[in-house]
C-alpha cells in the first residue's frame, strides 16, 4: 500500500503551520511526561513531600500520609507554578510540576498577610 503525504489533505497556511507546530509540542511534552519512574500510595505521597519541603511550602516530617499538611503544602505551591494540578489529590503531574520550580522561587518567598485585628463597637468597626 502506497504512503499518502499529509501535505495533500493540510492547507498551506499560517494557521495549519502553528497547529503543526502545536501538535509537536505536545507530543514532545507527552513523550516527556512519561519518561522516567512512576510512583503510587506511600511512595508518591513521599516524594511529594520531600518537594514541598524542598520549597518551603511544608513544615515538619515526610509521613508518607496525605494530611492536611501536604494539601496545604501543595496549595501553596500552586500559586509558583504556571502548571494545573489538583493540589488536593497525590498525583505524578503534582510531583513533576514540583520538580520544576527552582528552590530559590519557593514558598519562603511568598509574603504572608496578616489579618488586621478589629473590634466592632456600636457597628463600627476599630482595626488597628
């Protein structure tokens, strides 16, 4: 059976070209994606972790288990990433989006705002 060229059935124009290189893109960022080890449970919980930790978006020990720590850890860790993830669920595209962001761009760096102390008096409301 005879090769058919695509060229014959993809117009030659400015938008084909960009969806083209759209296309390659995204195989490229899927070929990348899967290479290297996958892990699940425990295991992924943990290298999670040692990431968030890593950025200074989680305090204290790796446990291994996915507690309110870890998801607020990840939360954090979103807002330093261009990348989605569900920061509420352990998952591989968490831990490699994790392991793009430089050390130095960690959650340290993120300015932390304390809530003014208000009193209401009479509906009025004193903060200091």
């Amino acid at each position: 059976m005879p090769m058919i060229s695509w060229h014959r059935f993809v117009p030659n124009t400015t938008e084909a070209e960009e969806a083209r290189a759209a296309a390659i893109r995204l195989r490229e960022a899927v070929v990348l994606d899967s290479v290297g080890p996958t892990y699940e449970g425990r295991e992924l919980v943990l290298r999670i972790q040692e990431q968030l930790v890593r950025l200074d978006c989680m305090a204290g020990n790796n446990s291994g288990t996915f507690e309110a720590a870890t998801i607020q850890g990840l939360r954090r860790a979103s807002l330093l990433s261009d990348e989605h993830y569900l920061w509420y669920r352990p998952t591989m595209a968490a831990l490699r989006a994790l392991k793009k962001i430089d050390g130095n761009e960690g959650c340290g760096r993120q300015k932390v705002v304390a809530a003014p102390r208000c009193l209401r008096v009479n509906n009025e409301d004193f903060c200091q």
